[in-house]
C-alpha cells in the first residue's frame, strides 16, 4: 500500500520510510508516557475508556479523509503495472524467496526468535512485575524506559 501511496503523493521512498518508522518510535514512545499518566491520574477502567474513545476518534477520521485514496490509486495506475495477483500466491512467492536464500532464512529466523522473546516481555512479564509491586501506572513507566533505549 505504501508505494502506491508514495507514487500518489509523488514522494519518493526514503523520507517516507524515515518518516513512518519516526512517528512510530516517537507515538510508542509519548504513548507509553501518557498511557502511565492517564491510568495513575483516572484509574484504570477510565483510562480504558478513554483508549476506546480515542479509537473511535481514529476509525472515525479514517473513514472521513481516508476513502478516497482507492480513488486516486486508480487513476494514479498506469498500463505498466504488473497484473494483480491474490494474497496468497504473492505470500507463497515470499515463502519460496525465503527458502532459497540461506541468509535470508536466518535474518528471518532472528526476527521471528527475537519478536516473540519481545511479545513475551511486553504482554506478559511486564504487567506480572507491574502486579507485584502494586504501583499504578508503573507499566506505563517501564514501557517508556524500554522504547527509550
């Protein structure tokens, strides 16, 4: 989806991946924060509310600014496209440049080995250290000092 957007735009390649990782650095790094804040400040059930009505606010702009990017795409394609193919044969196409090249199966190896020793630290260890200290907003805490660095 990005490129297509990105040939929209007329932006090229770079700025935009700098720019998508950095908000995304900076958005888990504020929101952790403010996360924290929120849950010691409201309570936890508030602040759940307050994360439900911020996805509202979200879904909602999506819907107003975002339908009519499909549009544009349209008349962005030209005729040198290469036909569209599914999901799936594109994903079996991916699975077989993986299992061809050694290299890449061990990058890929190492992300998905690393990625679930994260997702376990973040869902799990995190609020089973926040649960026995008994502080609010210590998970919140700890989140920003490990996006942090």
């Amino acid at each position: 989806m990005l490129p297509n957007l990105m040939a929209c735009a007329g932006v090229r390649l770079t700025p935009c991946i700098g720019l998508l990782d950095g908000s995304e650095r900076f958005a888990k790094l504020i929101g952790a924060s403010i996360a924290g804040l929120l849950v010691a400040s409201v309570g936890p059930i508030a602040a759940l509310f307050d994360n439900a009505a911020t996805f509202a606010v979200s879904a909602l702009l999506t819907w107003a600014f975002v339908t009519v990017v499909p549009a544009l795409l349209s008349r962005a394609k030209n005729d040198n496209d290469p036909p569209h193919t599914s999901y799936w044969s594109d994903l079996a196409e991916g699975f077989r440049l993986v299992s061809r090249d050694p290299l890449m199966r061990l990058i890929v190896g190492l992300v998905v080995f690393t990625n679930l020793l994260d997702a376990a630290r973040r869902s799990t260890l995190m609020p089973l250290r926040q649960r026995s200290v008994e502080r609010r907003g210590r998970v919140g805490c700890l989140r920003r000092k490990a996006e942090s660095g």
